[in-house]
C-alpha cells in the first residue's frame, strides 16, 4: 500500500535522524527528497509547499540545537503529515438499526464494498445484510448475490424489478431482525440529475444512519471535485477509498477528502473479502514510515477467526506455546488477510523485512500438504514436534505416509519453530487488548534483526 510513498518518507526521516549537521544544504536536500516523496503521490502542490516551509523553518531555528532539534522536525513532520491526511472519525454503530447506503458513479467498487462492509461488521457480532437496489447495472443483483454466498452473508436481491424504491419496500419487514444492513444503489458516469432524484428519493424512504460515498484511490486529487459535487447534491457522511493498493495517487484522494471536510471511514486495499480497514490517518502514517500499526493487524485478525478460535488462541498465546494445528490456522488466516507481505507492515520491526519474492504464491498447496503430514503423525508427534528433529527417521515415516517429501515436513517443522517463538517473545500479553509499547518494543527489538523471512 503506497509502498513507493512509505519507502521515500522513511529514507527522508533517518536522513533526519542521522544527519550530524542540519545546515542549509541538507535542509535543502530533506525537503527536496520529501516534496518528491508527496508529488509522486499526488499529494496537492500547494500543501506540500505549506508543509516544506514549516520544516525549512522549523530546522532553521537557532533556538532549537541538536538533537533535540532533529526530533521537533520529525515529530512535526509526523503531525502535519497526519493533519494533510483528514481527521480520525470512525464510523459508530447505533444501538437501534443501522443502514448504512453506499452512493458512487461507476467502477468505484461500490458492489464489492458492499460484501466487505458487511463482512466486516458481521465478523465483530453483528447480525449483518446486504441488500441490492441497483437496478440499472447489468448483473449487478447475481454478483452481489454471489459474492455473498460465497461468504456466508445474507443478502436481499430481486432479479426481476426495475423499481428501487418499491425494492426497498418489499424488503423493509424482513430485514427488521438485522442490526446492520448495507444497501447497494445504482451508479452513473456522471452525477446527473437522474442520479441525484433516485437516490433524494431513497433517502427519503430509506432513511438511512450513514449515506457513503465510494471513491477509487486511482482518480487521485479529483477526488476533491467528486466528493465536493455530492456534498453539495446530497447529505453524505463520509468517505470509504477502495483500491488503494494498486495506486500511489491514494496519497491524492486521501488528502482530497481532508480538504473537502468528507471523513474517509475505511479503505479497500485488495480484491479478498477481509481487505477492508478502518481509516486512522496517524496509523496509516505510521505504517508509511515503518513504525508498525498492530491495532489494525489486531482488527485483521478478529475478522478472518470467529470469536470461539480467538480465545483458544488468546489462552495458548499466553500458556507462550502453539500447536501444530495452530501453525496451519495461522497461516490459513494470514492469507485471508492477504498473505504475510501484506501485513508485514503493521508488525513493529518487520516494515523492512526482506521476503523472498513469490514466497507466498503456492501457500494454498502447501496448505493441503502440511494437513496430510498431520494426519501422518502420531498424538506424541503432534504434542512435541521436536521428536521429528531429534530422530529422522519419524520424519522419512510421517513424509512417506502423507506422500510428500521429507522437506515438506521439515518446512512446517520451521514455519511451527518460527511462529512459537515470537508467542514465547510476547508470552503474557493479552492480545485482545492489543500491546502497549513497552511490549511492541520488545517485538521490535527481537524480530527488527530479521534480514529475511524462510519459509
């Protein structure tokens, strides 16, 4: 996620941090590096001349010497940088029935928003539906439907009318029993009248907690205009940015809706179903500069285990010893949410680990190959898998009985030695409650030295 962008901000801080003499010639060069960092993002011009003069200021300040100095200019580096990106304002769920209405024009994402959001809230209790009222778009009450059974979610659709309101209504006393309903509404090209009559006239009916607008990060500082054009047209309330994974123009949309005084609630960061998060502007900065974000790997992992899994694991993680079952859980939830290149990020430490290209590609099929190995091994085996290391015979054993080779089982032997070790490192810490810093330091310190991952 603006990877490019995290990458150059980064070098722009330890050249801060390592800089002997802050003279004009290297203030010059760090905010030469920084502006170039914010332009290939897209940030808008005028803010980034805004913020290069508070740090030319700042870093020329007699009154403020040495390292003492080095550290203001970070820390209001920091604290424009989350100002430019909007302020945090999440999305609070009301007690009584909350529906939720997601607008957009066409190629947004607006469809696939809608399964994530609902899967999103249904993973954290909530008893959720998705509910289809875009009745102009060719297919889009099948894929809706679909990209819901495939995820286990209620969904509401009606193939054959062509009215969205009366839709609505035929709906309205079925999903009473729901705390949560995402509504999908039609899209245009352009913001037309049409458009803006429709969706007054759900609103109208509907009544909705939250109206939404959806956003592609790739449009960039348009972003302003589009998000400026609905305000105006209709009562939005905020902002969810989908695709930012494959654009390094997030940068723009994201400080485009800060201007506009539009919240951005979540961003979409990938095709899966759990590749949606909570926008938390000084989070997601401090992701960009390698300083980890674990309360957004936190709410990664509560939404790919349901609640009776999270607490074994919680009660494991604190007796400092996983299982052999837990090892293949693990990474079988570390792809849903999108492998471990994806939230290598959000771990203290890890934000500049190297992993070897293409590592995850074939998890799925070492996956079904570790499953056999279990089924191989005794119940000793499985309890203390450090009888395999100690006598390889039971390895050549267990690799014959699942057909696979003996590298195979020593691979999940590595990924189990790997994984128990940062549980010892953390051993004692209730992960419910996310860490403190001391905690996330020691993380850090351990794990920072990793140069690359094996798997």
């Amino acid at each position: 996620m603006l990877e490019k962008l995290g990458d150059l901000l980064r070098r722009t801080t330890n050249k801060i941090a390592n800089a002997i003499f802050l003279d004009k010639d290297m203030v010059d060069s760090i905010i030469k590096d920084l502006q170039r960092a914010l332009i290939e993002a897209d940030v808008n011009v005028l803010l980034v001349k805004e913020l290069s003069e508070k740090i030319r200021k700042a870093a020329l300040d007699e009154r403020i010497k040495g390292i003492e100095k080095k550290e203001h200019i970070i820390k209001l580096l920091h604290d424009e940088l989350t100002k430019i990106l909007g302020e945090y304002k999440p999305l609070e769920l009301k007690k009584t029935q909350n529906r939720i209405m997601l607008l957009g024009l066409y190629g947004a994402g607006k469809t696939t928003t809608i399964a994530k959001l609902g899967n999103y809230y249904a993973k954290r209790g909530n008893k959720s539906a998705l509910v289809g009222l875009d009745v102009y778009r060719p297919a889009a009450p099948e894929q809706l439907q679909q990209l819901a059974e495939r995820n286990h979610l209620n969904c509401f659709v009606d193939l054959k009318e062509k009215n969205a309101v009366k839709l609505w209504k035929s709906f309205e006393k079925q999903l009473k029993d729901y705390n949560v309903v995402v509504i999908d509404t039609a899209g245009r090209h352009t913001l037309d009248k049409d458009l803006i009559e429709e969706i007054k006239a759900l609103d109208k009916e509907i009544k909705p907690t939250e109206t939404i607008l959806v956003m592609p990060a790739d449009i960039g500082q348009a972003a302003k205009k589009q998000a400026q054009e609905f305000l105006a047209a209709l009562k939005i309330t905020g902002v969810i940015i989908t695709r930012m994974d494959s654009t390094a123009k997030g940068g723009g949309a994201l400080t485009a809706c800060a201007e506009t005084k539009a919240p951005v609630y979540f961003i979409t960061t990938g095709e899966k179903i759990n590749d949606i998060e909570e926008f938390n502007p000084s989070s997601f900065l401090s992701r960009l500069l390698g300083m980890g974000d674990l309360e957004a790997l936190m709410e990664k992992i509560r939404s790919v285990t349901d609640e009776k899994k999270q607490k074994k694991m919680q009660a494991q993680i604190a007796e400092g010893k996983l299982s052999l079952e837990d090892v293949i859980e693990q990474v079988r939830s570390m792809n849903s949410m999108g492998g471990f290149e994806k939230i290598k990020s959000m771990i203290p430490g890890f934000g500049s680990a190297k992993i070897p290209e293409n590592v995850l590609e074939s998890q799925e099929a070492k996956l079904a190959k570790w499953e056999h190995i279990l089924k191989s091994m005794t119940k000793e085996e499985k309890e203390n898998p450090e009888l395999l290391e100690k006598q390889t015979s039971r390895i050549s054993r267990v690799a014959q009985g699942a057909g696979v080779h003996g590298s195979d089982v020593r691979s999940l032997l590595k990924q189990y030695k790997l994984l128990n070790e940062m549980v010892k490192s953390g051993s004692g810490m209730d992960m419910s409650k996310g860490l403190d810093q001391r905690q996330m330091q020691k993380l850090a310190k351990k794990f920072g030295k990793i140069k690359k991952i094996r798997f």
